[in-house]
C-alpha cells in the first residue's frame, strides 16, 4: 500500500521549522499531557535522553513558541503554541508522524544530511578554469 504523500504546507513547516526528530517527540510529550506542566527531567526520562539534552531540545520548542514556562513550576514547561495556526499545524504534524512515522522522519532526516553536504562542500577544493 503506497503512503499517502506529506501535504505541501506540512512539507514547508517540516523542512524549515523542525530540526530533529527528537524536537517531534518531545513536542508529542508535551501535547499527550496539555494539562499539565512537564519537567526538563520527565522529558530526559521520555526521550531516553541525558538532562542536558532534554534541556536543548525544550529550549528549541520553546524558542519555536510551542511550548512555554510554567509560571508555577520552575523547570516545566506546558505545551503552548504561539497561535491558532501554529497549533493546527502541529496537531497535523502529531497526526501525520503517527501515520507515516518513516515518511515524516525521512524528511526530517534529509534536512541535515542537506545541511550536513553543504557544510562538507564549503570546505570542496575546487581546481580554477
């Protein structure tokens, strides 16, 4: 059975606001428990990741105003997007990764290995015509 293709704005938002795959499932974390406020460790513990990690990845959610401090609680955070949109899209993201787990992470991938070959190219010796 063929996969059904990634939507073209999901595309767009994907390779230009979603840096790794652990950046998606730590933001799935946070949207499974949008009633509550979720600590830099409970995510470690989530993601199987050291502290400090963890820590990166939530400050890139947060940077990307998904997810925000806890007046409450200092070192958690809720899931908290920005904008109407910006939850609508992430909701779509959250249903597509569950369906298309490969598709969605492939793409995700191809963004750093794109990065990953300019930054090797920058460094190409390259003969003069």
């Amino acid at each position: 059975m063929p996969r059904e293709p990634i939507p073209d704005d999901l595309r767009r938002f994907i390779l230009t606001s979603v840096p790794s795959v652990p950046f998606v499932e730590a933001m799935l974390l946070f949207m499974a428990k949008e009633d509550a406020a979720l600590s830099v460790d409970e995510i470690a513990r989530g993601l199987y990741l050291p502290r400090g990690a963890a820590l990166q990845v939530i400050e890139a959610l947060r940077e990307a105003h998904i997810v925000a401090a806890d007046p409450a609680q200092p070192e958690a955070n809720r899931f908290a997007p920005a904008s109407p949109e910006l939850d609508a899209m992430l909701r779509n993201l959250a249903t597509f990764y569950a369906r298309d787990l490969i598709g969605v992470t492939d793409l995700i991938h191809s963004r750093t290995a794109r990065r990953a070959q300019q930054f090797a190219d920058a460094f190409r010796i390259r003969k003069d015509s």
